[in-house]
C-alpha cells in the first residue's frame, strides 16, 4: 500500500480516536495500538501532524502517537525497533519546516525532535543543530520562534545526560555554539529593550518570548556545558552581563504598568536570570567565587535598601535572598578548622564574604529582616480574621523557602545568625530589651513589631542559649503577657506560646513545667482560635521533650484533654483536625495508661469523624494514628473499641478498596497493636486475617481456584524492598496470631500458609528466609506436636538447607533453630522426617543423621542467640542414651556443644556463690513498670507463658547433661566404658575451667 492510502485509512482512525463516542472511540484505539509496530506507521504519523490543513485534534493525537512511540520504539534495542531507513526518514522530515502555526503542537514537536536528539545527536543526526543554527537566523517571525523552541528543547535535553562519553560530547557543543547562543541572546534582548522604549507592545511581546528562550539554552550551556567555566572568558562575560541586563529589565518593568500584555513575561525573564546565578552557583561554587562580590551587593540593594522600592516583587525578592542563602551556607565557602588543610579556592571566597559582611551591614540585614519582613502584612491579618484556619496551615515545611517570601525570610534570618552569631546575638538583644514591659493596646504597629522580635527570638533559639535567660523571661515577662486577654494583643499570645515551644528542647527548667501546663490550659480556653491552635502546637513540643515527666501533667490532663477534644470538634478544615489529632495522639502517647479515664468522648466521636473524612484520606491516616496511641494506651479495655475498630482496620487493608493505597501502612500497624493488646481471639478478629490473602497478593501471594497459589509481588517485595516496613508488619501480624491462639489460628490459615511459605523458600533473599522461617519457629514453639505436621511441606528443604551447609549465617542460625525444635520437642516426627530425607536422597538413615549431627556441630558459630545455642544443646543431647554407632560417633561433637551452652546460660548467684542456668524461669510475674517504661502488652504475657512451657526456660541445662551422661554411661557395655569416662572426665575439667 502506497503512503497516501496508508494515510487516508490512518486519517480516518485518528479522527474516530478523537470522538467522544467511546463506541466509536475505543476500536480506534485499538487500531491504532496494533499500527504502533507496523512499519511505515509513524512516516504516515508525521506526514498527517505537518499538514496544518487538517482538524487540530488529528494532528495532535497524531503527534502525540508519534511521541510515544519514540520511547518505545526508536532505540536500536528496542522490541519491534524502527528500521534505519525510517528513522532517517523521519529525522530529515521533523527538521525540514519550523512552520508550526499552533503552539501547543509546535511545542510537542520541539519535544519528540529532543526525544530524538538525546538517542541521535549527534552521531546518527549530525545535521541537526547546524540546521537549527541557521533556522533561528531567518527574518521569518513564526519559523524562528518554532526553531528556537526547539533548539531550546533539544538543549535542555542533551544537558541532561549523565554518562561520561554524553557529558564529554555536550561539552564539545557547548564550546562550539556558545558564542552564537549569547550573540542570538544580546540581539533579542537588546531588540525587545528598543521596542518597549517606543511603545510597540505586540513587537515587544514577540522579542520577549524569544529572549527567553535564548536565555533558557543559554542557562543550559552555562551551568552544563562546561568543566572548569571560570576559564572561559565568554561564560564570565555573559555571567557578568546577567547583572546588568536584570537592572536594565528591572527598570523596564518600573515604567511599564501592570496592564501591559509584555509584564507576565518580563517578570518570567527577570526571575530567570536569577535562576542563571542560582544554578550556577549550585553547579559551579568555586567558578562562582569571581562573582560573590557583585552578587551579594546587588541581592543585599535591591532587598535591603531603598534602591528595590517600587521595582521589586516578591519572587524577585525570593530569588535574591535565596541567592544570599546559599553563599552564606555555602560548604565549599567554609575553611576547615585548621585553615591550612583549605584550598587556597576556599580561602578566596571565605575573604570576599567576610569584606562583605561588615557589622553595619549585617545590622541593616538583621533589623530589615525582623522590622520589615517578619512583620504581619495587612493580607495576613485579613486572613486571621476571615480564615483563621487557613492561616495556621500556611506552608512552611519542606522546600517552600525556596518560593514563598515568609519561610524563605526565616530560613535566609536561622542561616546569617547562625553564620554570624557573635556579631547579630548584640543586635537582636538590644531589639528584645527595647520592647519589655507592656506594650499600647493602640498602637498596632508596636505590637507587630514585638510579634516579630518575637519571632526572631524563636527561630534563633539554639544559637542565643548562651545569651538569653529563658526561665526567667518566661516567669518576669512572657507569662505575664499570655495573660493579656485584650482582643489585640492575640497577636502577641499566639506568638510567646509559639517562641516557649521553640525554647522548650533548648533551655526550659522542669519545675517552671507546671507554670506552663497551667498557661497552656489556659490559652486553650482563649477566644481566639488561631491562638488555640498555636496552643495545641506548643502542648505537643512540650509533651514530646525529652525531659517531660508524667507526674507532673497528670493534674492538667483531664482538663487538658477535654479542651483539646473541643477544638478537634470545633475546627471545620481537614489539615487542622489532624493537626489537633496528632497533639491528642501524642498525649495519649505519653501518658500511656494513665489516659483510660479520660478517653470516652474522644472514643464516641472518632466514629463520626472517620464517617465525615470518606473523601479525605490523610485525615483518615490520622485517625488511624490516634486509633494505634489508643489501643496501647487502653490495653487489654481496647476490647470495647472492636465494633468501630475491627471495621476501620478491615477497609484500611482491604486492598480491593482504593483508599489502602493511603491507609494501608496506618492500618497494618494499628492491626498489629490491637492484636498485641486483644486479651482473646475473637471471631470477628479471626476473620479479618482473610485480608491477608490479598495483602500478600499485593505483596506477593494470590489465590486463584481457591486454593491454588501463585507467587507474585510478595515474591517480588522480598528479594528487593524487605525493609518495606509493611511487609515486616504482615509477618509480625501472622506472628501475633500465633501467639494469640495458634489452634483457632492454624486450624485455618496453617495450609495456606505453609504452601505459600514453600513458594517463597525457593527464591527469596536471606532475611526473607529468615522472616518465614521465624514464623515455622514460632508455630513450632507454641504447637510443638500438631506444628510440625502442619508445616510438614517445608521442613524437608529446611532438613537439605543444615546438611548441605547453608553459607549465609542467618539463615543457617534458623534452620537449626527450626530443627531443633522439632527433634527436642517431637521425637516420633523427627524420625519420620528423617526417613523421608534417607529416601529422597537415596542415603542410609545412619548416614544422613550423621552428616546432620556433624554440620550442626560444625555451624554452632553461626547461632548467635543464647536461646537457640542452649536450644541446640538440649536437642543433641536429646538423641542420648543411643547405642547408635553413628551417634556415638558423633558424642564428642555433641559434648562440645553442650560445654559452649553451659558457658553461656551459667552464672553465678551472688547470694550463694553457686553456678546456675541464668535461662530458667519458674513462674509468671508481672513486672515491675517504671515511669519511663511502656508497660507489657499482653502479647508480652503471652509470651513470658509459653516461656514456662518452653524446655529451653524449662529445663535446667546442666541437669540435662548430667541425666544424659549418666543414661548413656549405664546403656554402655564394658568395652566402652573407657573411653565415655574419658569424654566425660574431659566435659568435667572444661565446665569446672
């Protein structure tokens, strides 16, 4: 079929692609899937998307086709790879006209011609940029504009290569084309500054957009397209110029109003040369250096001084104190302590900050930045009063002093105080003792500047520890302040219980604690609520310091706890609702036990809010948060939470439902600890665990045709992402249910389980073995007769792992801890087992018993448990008395390991100054919790009672080998009696050394 047919038919399904109709829509796109590896498609794509005659929407879909399949398909390696015949074709046809009329499809086309360019350019493509080169020279307004985009595309791409070879080549082109880039740049600058001057807006608009990009290929070649830039005469030419070109675009945007279509665009450019230096000085701090001087004098101008007034705006002022920032904290501007071991490179720059910050300017900074930036602007204070919810969540975490004026203020204050504490502690002192006292409920301005002194003070905590008395500001003056209820001074409320959470980890007394519980108490009855919320925000600083003391909040806790359980209900926005439940849930946290009394109200209303929160998931996240604090903190009493809690826990795992990608981690957790505090299993609870068949689905285990399995993502999560702490929690999980009742539990889940444990076993990494086979050990542990029939399946590759000399330590340290269960615990089961082994591997049973005996005696170094070292001793010595040949051969073998177990279980009592066995247990006591101490979960009881039935807490080790010495000694014949007495004689003298 020739391409014009082939055309017409494509033509004709990109048009029915394009319908609304998804009857006509959906067999469209799959034609069009089945065309995607037809060769010849993307010829007829490109022939359809450079025909401006036809419908827009077909020729985007069509780019867009062609788009993708560039990603798929144009590597030589690639399934169904186009041919070289084609590609040529196609790379000669994207570059033949830069005419795109509509922008949106000019833009993808820039884009897929970069796609190309970053697997061709330049050895398959070598005509390339020189084609560019001459296409952003023509008079022609619309294909200088397309060839520029593209250019810009194809440049931002190549620059983002990391392969040494790709690195050496952009390196090349940069050298080869910067001279034409910043000419092309100077032009359209220096046209667009001329057309503005004579007012012609539409020309200007034009010329701007071009400058722009000029300078985004500029901005690549410059930060990318160099080793060593500083020894380019022509990057620190345009560097420099930088400078001047912002003052001159500056000034521009001074005389033009904020009407003219050319602002938007200007303002773009402006904070694009900031972003040059920005990235430059990222890239390239000691190539930078040459340029600290003139960038610190213009951001400090134009930011701190008059000459910014009436020129600069806020991304601008963003920009410049970023660019501050990052050379006062700069590293590679610091010296070492012993200036000798600093590059003379360092030393430079160190010099040229130094000269620089000179007292009076680090003055002017430090008072401009508390006086003028720190202050509440009027569309903040409107904010308080119309949205004061909206105000307490203003974003200040992460990166957003990289774009917002507030955190970036305070992040460009935290970094020159901390650079320059010695000089700035006098200065800001000096502004806290101007403001003691009581201030003007009139005087609105005094109060905002307190607030921001205020301000400084809190974010400067850690570098005025030294200099400030905290405890006795807190009692002479701040307490005295959060006292004042005048509706204007809410400001200065919210802002001193602020500044106490900031100095709380830094420098508070304990004994003022209580002074503070009680102003907290106090705040939180406040009538404003943006104070309230910066209340809650410094009760949980506080509650959550190292040094906080229970004894000394269980006054105010009942109080407390009320009144934050009221805000909780009163705030309406999801960010502040998990912001109260977050303090709530550190409190329950804290106080543990001691919250039981007070939690009724919270209990009914969680209910309601997990109701009302259906489409907002994070709030959810955080009621599953409090849910987990809760149910450790009620213990055996969270019984009573089931009907709400078994339902929250069953949708957050369910991952048939869409909200478990949110819930998930939450709700395995909280699943985990309702399990280690339920006191029985119930049937409700017991169901539940039929999520885990599809968690592990998720994670790695499916069942199809009821019972079949299929190892899939579990598989997949064990041998690469085992520290995926959800995984961890669903063997944890699997773990407490055994421990909670392994008969109900294995009864029916143990088949299951075992046979997807058998997948697993085959091909997973070392600690996923380790992670299953933990849960065998504790099947076995708890069920010692009906485990190992149970788990039979699996203990056979366990058996071939210990005699084949498994060489990872931790997993060997399993197996034998496995085995050493069920040959101690289940004698009858061992000798079957043993059986099977002999059969499957064509072996005498004597034979492999010995090759057992002699690894296990071999690989004892690999367990390092105490527990399973003793577990190993009173398993050998199990298989005494035996006339047994090949155990007796064995006897020395197993008498050393039971030698290493005596000296590791025995120690002396200092009361009588005898040897005992430190592993004994003889009955349950409940342990004696202090203040700092969680107290036992009841998984912990649990515990501690199947360690009374457990031999290795059972039996006294020393009494077992003297039982099975003297067993073996009167099972001998005469003939060898002499030579056990030596082997007994030689235990004697190694237990009496």
């Amino acid at each position: 079929m020739d391409l014009n047919s082939a055309s017409t038919i494509v033509l004709r399904v990109l048009t029915q692609a394009t319908s609304q109709d998804t009857a006509v829509l959906k067999p469209a796109e799959e034609q069009l899937k089945q065309w995607e590896t037809q060769p010849g498609f993307y010829s007829v794509l490109l022939n359809i998307f450079t025909n401006h005659t036809l419908d827009v929407n077909v020729r985007w879909l069509a780019v867009l086709y062609f788009k993708n399949g560039i990603d798929r398909y144009w590597r030589r390696v690639a399934p169904h790879a186009l041919s070289e015949e084609e590609k040529s074709t196609l790379r000669a046809g994207l570059i033949t006209n830069f005419n795109e009329p509509v922008n949106q499809i000019a833009t993808q086309i820039s884009v897929l011609i970069a796609k190309v360019a970053r697997v061709d350019c330049p050895r398959q493509w070598p005509e390339l940029i020189p084609t560019l080169l001459e296409s952003v020279k023509v008079q022609d307004d619309l294909r200088q504009h397309r060839a520029l985009l593209t250019f810009y595309h194809v440049t931002k791409t190549l620059a983002s290569k990391r392969l040494a070879a790709d690195r050496k080549l952009f390196y090349d082109l940069a050298s080869g084309i910067y001279s034409f880039a910043c000419s092309l740049w100077n032009h359209h600058t220096d046209t667009f500054l001329q057309q503005v001057c004579t007012g012609d807006e539409a020309a200007a608009t034009n010329s701007l957009e071009r400058t722009l990009l000029s300078l985004k290929v500029l901005r690549k070649l410059t930060v990318h397209g160099f080793v060593e830039p500083h020894r380019s005469v022509e990057v620190m030419g345009f560097l420099h110029a930088v400078f001047e070109r912002l003052k001159q675009f500056l000034e521009c945007s001074r005389n033009i109003g904020g009407e003219n279509i050319c602002r938007d665009r200007l303002e773009k450019t402006i904070i694009l040369f900031t972003k040059v230096l920005l990235d430059f000085l990222d890239q390239h701090p000691f190539s930078f250096t040459p340029l600290i001087q003139r960038s610190l004098e213009f951001a400090v101008s134009y930011v701190f001084t008059e000459a910014g007034e009436g020129v600069v705006f806020e991304r601008f002022i963003v920009q410049c104190m970023n660019l501050i920032k990052m050379i006062v904290k700069n590293y590679a501007y610091k010296p070492s302590k012993n200036i000798e071991d600093s590059s003379p490179e360092t030393l430079e720059a160190h010099k040229i900050k130094t000269a620089f910050f000179t007292y009076p300017t680090l003055m002017e900074i430090c008072r401009r930045l508390v006086t003028h930036y720190f202050l509440l602007t009027e569309e903040e204070l409107t904010m308080w009063e119309e949205d004061p919810e909206g105000f307490t969540v203003e974003e200040t975490g992460g990166d957003s002093w990289k774009y917002s004026l507030r955190p970036c203020t305070e992040v460009l204050f935290i970094d020159i105080f901390h650079e320059y504490n010695q000089t700035l502690t006098p200065v800001l002192l000096e502004m806290v003792h101007s403001l003691q006292g009581s201030t003007n409920m009139e005087d609105t301005s005094a109060i905002l500047i307190k607030d921001a002194v205020y301000n400084a003070v809190g974010l400067a905590a850690y570098e005025l520890f030294d200099s400030v008395d905290f405890d006795q500001w807190f009692k002479n003056q701040l307490l005295a302040e959060l006292q004042v209820a005048h509706n204007r001074y809410k400001p200065i409320r919210r802002r001193v219980i602020w500044l106490i959470g900031q100095w709380i980890s830094v420098k508070f007394k304990s004994d003022l604690r209580p002074m503070l519980y009680e102003a907290i108490r106090n705040l939180l009855q406040d009538q404003d609520l943006v104070v309230r919320i910066e209340t809650a925000t410094t009760l949980k600083l506080t509650v959550d310091d190292f040094e906080f003391r229970t004894d000394q909040f269980l006054p105010y806790l009942e109080s407390m706890f009320t009144l934050l359980f009221q805000l909780l209900q009163e705030v309406t926005e999801c960010d502040t609702k998990m912001h109260v439940l977050h303090v709530l849930s550190c409190v329950i946290e804290r106080v543990n036990m001691q919250i039981r009394p007070h939690v009724g109200c919270l209990v009914q209303y969680l209910p309601l809010l997990w109701k009302q929160s259906e489409e907002h998931n994070m709030l959810r996240c955080a009621i599953l948060t409090t849910l987990i604090h809760l149910v450790q903190g009620l213990g055996a009493d969270s019984k009573n939470l089931y009907p709400f809690l078994l339902p929250v826990i069953q949708l957050s795992t369910d991952v048939s439902q869409p909200p478990h990608v949110y819930l998930l981690e939450d709700g395995l957790e909280l699943w985990l600890v309702t399990l280690e505090n339920s006191p029985c299993l119930t049937p409700e609870l017991l169901r539940i665990f039929q999520n885990m068949s599809a968690l592990l689905a998720l994670t790695g285990v499916t069942f199809q045709d009821g019972d079949k399995y299929e190892l899939k993502s579990l598989h997949a999560l064990l041998t690469k992402e085992l520290s995926s702490e959800n995984l961890k929690n669903c063997f944890k999980i699997i773990n407490a249910y055994i421990f909670l009742s392994s008969s109900e539990f294995l009864q029916m889940y143990a088949t299951d389980l075992c046979r997807s444990f058998c997948e697993l076993l085959k091909d997973i990494t070392t600690e996923g073995q380790v992670q299953v086979l933990k849960v065998v050990e504790n099947v076995l542990k708890v069920n010692p007769i009906l485990g190992p029939q149970m788990f039979q399946p699996l203990l056979p590759s366990v058996f071939r792992g210990i005699i084949d000399g498994e060489r990872y330590p931790m997993v060997m340290s399993t197996y034998l801890g496995v085995m050493g269960r069920v040959l101690l615990q289940n004698t009858s089961f061992f000798s079957l087992l043993l059986s099977q082994m002999a059969c499957e591997l064509g072996q005498e049973l004597d034979q492999i018993l010995g090759n057992m005996i002699e690894m296990w005696v071999d690989r004892m170094d690999n367990i390092t448990q105490p527990e399973r070292r003793k577990l190993s001793a009173l398993a050998l010595l199990s298989l005494l008395p035996s006339v047994n040949s090949v155990i007796q051969d064995k006897f020395c073998g197993i008498i050393n390991i039971s030698v290493e177990g005596l000296h590791d279980v025995m120690t002396e009592d200092p009361e009588t100054g005898t040897y005992k066995d430190c592993m004994l247990m003889s009955h349950f006591e409940e342990p004696k919790v202090t203040e700092d101490e969680e107290p036992p979960t009841e998984q912990d009881k649990r515990k501690k009672m199947l360690a009374l039935k457990d031999p290795v807490h059972t039996v006294s080790l020393q009494q077992f080998v003297y039982e099975k010495l003297k067993a073996q000694q009167e099972l001998l014949g005469e003939q060898e009696k002499t030579r056990f007495l030596a082997s007994s004689l030689l235990l004697t003298l190694r237990i009496g050394s």
